[in-house]
C-alpha cells in the first residue's frame, strides 16, 4: 500500500463519501481518525471545567489543555508554552495582535506593511487599526518573477514602520513566500513581523525560532484538526505586550471594584470557559503531524499538483495562474469564457469538489486583473486518479460549452 492510500484510510470522512473527490484543502482539510477520537473521548470521559475545579476531574483537563500549549511549543521549535495562545483560528489571533499589540502603539504618521498576497484575514486587521490611528497601510507587491522580494520589502520598511505582516503561503495562488528572508530584511531595523502560517501549518515544518519572526498564527481545521481552533505564537519580546480582546472569568490575576489585573500572555486570552475539547482535537492533530513523514506529504502534494498542471497542458481553454509553487498544493486557473462558479458547478455534478471565487484575497485579484478564478489544493489523502477524474471532467466541460 502506497503511503497516501494509508494516510486516506485515516480520514473517516471518504469512508462515508467514497466517490468524493475533495480539492478543496486549502479551505479545511478534512479531520483525521485520532482528532475524532481525542474529542469523543473528551465528551465521553473526561468533560469538566478547566482552571477552576479542585476535583480530579478538572484537574485532569486542566492539565491535558496546558499541555497542549508545550506540546505546540516542540511542534513550532517556540521556548515554551508560555509563547502558545490559544484562540478560534489564525482571523482571531491577528485580531489579536493587530487590537491587542498593535493599535495602542499605533500614530499618525506611522506604518504597516502588508503583502498583496494576503489573505483577507491578515489585511482588514491592519487597514482597520491604520484608518482607525491615521497611519499608512503599505503594500509589498510581487516583483517581475511573480515573488515578493526581501529587496523590495526592505525599500518599504523605515523608521516608521511598526509591524510587516505577510504570509508563509499564499491561498489563492499557492506561492510559497521567502519568509525567513523577508523577516531577516525587518530584523534590520527592529521591526515586528507576524507570519501567516494558515496554509503551511499542516505540510511545511515550522521553526519560530530559525524564522525569526515575532508573531505566527495558524488555524487547527487545516491542519487535519478541529474547526474554531486557532493558536498565536508570540515570541518573548512581545509577549508581555499582548493585550487580550475579551476580558472576563478565568484569565485574571485580582479584581476589586476599582482596579482589575491580568495574567499575561497566554492566559490572558482564555477569558470564560474555553474550548477545551477543540485545544484537545488541535493536540491530537499536532501528534499526526509529528509523525507525519512531512518530506513525503510534501512530495506527494507537488506530484499532484504537477500532474494536474502538465495535464491540462493539453487543453488549451485552461489558464494556470502561473504563480504556484508546487509543493503548496495549491493552483488557480480560469477556463476561457466560463466564470468560475460555472466551473466549479460542473465539477460538483461529477462529485469533484473545488473553490471558486475570490478567495478572500480581493485586492491580489484587482491587482491581477481577475474577479475570480476556480482552484484546486491537494493533501496528503488525494490520489493519482483523482487528478485523472479532474481533468477528464474538465476536458468534458470545455467540450460541452464549445
Ligand atoms: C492564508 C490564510 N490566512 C488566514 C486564513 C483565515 O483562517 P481562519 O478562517 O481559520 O481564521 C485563511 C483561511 O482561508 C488563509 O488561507
């Protein structure tokens, strides 16, 4: 047996849908059998409270939910669990830094720097906090090769720039970004850096500490683990400095009537009761991926999208978006004179399932001169086949509008 065809078996989902073809990974990644199990377990044996209860059965989840943050840690190669906050995925935790960090350190006169690439869960955050302080969102565009350039990013960034925000993989095109380059131009200067690690939590190994940057999320649901689970890592220089945007039970240190304190970073963001049984589906997730052979689910990814790619070659009605690195999985294309969400409705009828639209990255579009193109991304449970049923419906599409 192949290793996809192991790693397939692992997903309960395609036992209930054995004809769906799912290329819709980049949006959720479907769960694996040991998420599953970790969050039954936890209904079925092991629901309590957690940091308030003296009984064995809270401190047992007590203990398994921090946990999780150490265990988080080692997985990001991050100093401790004390750098691991836990939130409802990678919207929130930017939110966070860009609400709870960022804001009140914010002028006139400053800037941010963003990406055209990104997602519009790491660009709103910081238009909103700019407009809000009066200071200059900035913009680091793809240079002549279709890449963001570490030279370029360094022509934007001056003594005014209070935070670059960029993504390690871009959702809506499959570029993998240069980030420890790019990170390494702002260490220059002392700027701040948040990494978008969305799309490469799963496949691509994270080292927070090689890559330098200062802040990184990404999202459990796809990474094989629960939806509305989500972590933000903050490094040491800045963790005293994350203010939460919830306060309430659970994250205090004293409260009178006049003067309340917090707990720091990261438990000033558990404010009311959290979502204990997710932080455990998210741990669960994080053990697959320490197994996971990541060079082989790698490999694996860039030979599907590669057969895909020199696939509809042959088709001449089908227009690659030519800025995809293979080993993100991820491609867009059009197909001449059908919009598509026609495309991606004639697939759905042949049980193939893939995004069409904007995904969420409207100004990357406006500036590539496209209101929206269809994509595919691929994981580790896509087989060979599948990527033959694909282009056989595409050709039978463009056959059919002819
Ligand atoms: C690159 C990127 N960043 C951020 C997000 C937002 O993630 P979530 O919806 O889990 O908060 C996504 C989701 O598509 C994404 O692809």
């Amino acid at each position: 047996m192949g290793m996809n065809k192991i790693w397939r078996s692992r997903f309960p989902i395609f036992q209930h849908h054995p004809e769906l073809v799912y290329l819709d990974n980049a949006a959720t990644t479907q769960r694996v059998d040991s998420v599953i199990d970790a969050m039954q377990e936890f209904s079925i044996s092991e629901n309590a409270s957690i940091h308030r209860g003296i009984y064995n059965l809270s401190n047992a989840a007590t203990n398994r939910f921090e946990d999780t943050r150490h265990k988080i840690a080692k997985f990001l190669n991050a100093k401790s669990g004390e750098n691991i906050g836990f939130t409802k995925g990678s919207t929130e935790s930017i939110n966070v830094v860009a609400k709870g960090y960022l804001e009140s350190r914010l002028s006139k006169d400053d800037n941010v720097v963003v990406s055209i690439l990104e997602h519009h869960a790491n660009f709103l955050p910081w238009q909103d906090v700019c407009k809000k302080k009066g200071a200059e969102l900035r913009i680091l565009r793809l240079d002549g090769d279709g890449k963001l350039s570490p030279e370029s990013l360094a022509e934007l960034v001056d003594k005014r720039t209070r935070l670059v925000a960029v993504n390690h993989i871009s959702n809506a095109l499959g570029r993998i970004n240069p980030v420890t380059s790019l990170i390494a131009k702002c260490k220059k200067r002392n700027v701040p850096v948040l990494i978008d690690a969305a799309q490469s939590a799963a496949l691509h190994s994270i080292d927070v500490e090689k890559m330098g940057c200062d802040f990184l999320v990404f999202s459990g649901h796809k990474m094989f683990g629960p939806m509305g689970t989500g972590v933000l890592y903050v490094g040491d220089n800045y963790r005293e400095e994350v203010e939460p945007l919830v306060v309430g039970g659970g994250m205090i240190e004293s409260v009178s009537e006049s003067v309340s304190t917090y707990r720091p970073f990261p438990f000033n963001l558990d404010a009311g009761t959290p979502n204990v049984q997710g932080v455990l589906g998210l741990g669960a997730a994080v053990d697959f991926l320490t197994q996971l052979d990541k060079d082989a689910a790698r490999l694996h990814v860039a030979r599907l999208t590669s057969k895909f790619t020199q696939g509809v070659k042959s088709i001449a009605e089908i227009k690659l978006v030519p800025l995809f690195d293979e080993e993100s999985g991820i491609v867009s294309f059009n197909v001449n004179g059908i919009h598509a969400h026609d495309v991606a409705g004639f697939l759905n009828r042949d049980n193939i399932a893939i995004r069409a639209g904007m995904h969420c990255t409207q100004p990357l579009l406006d500036e590539l001169n496209l209101d929206a193109t269809a994509r595919v991304s691929f994981s580790i449970y896509n087989e060979e086949e599948e990527v033959d049923r694909l282009i056989s419906s595409l050709q039978k599409l463009v056959d059919f509008w002819k």
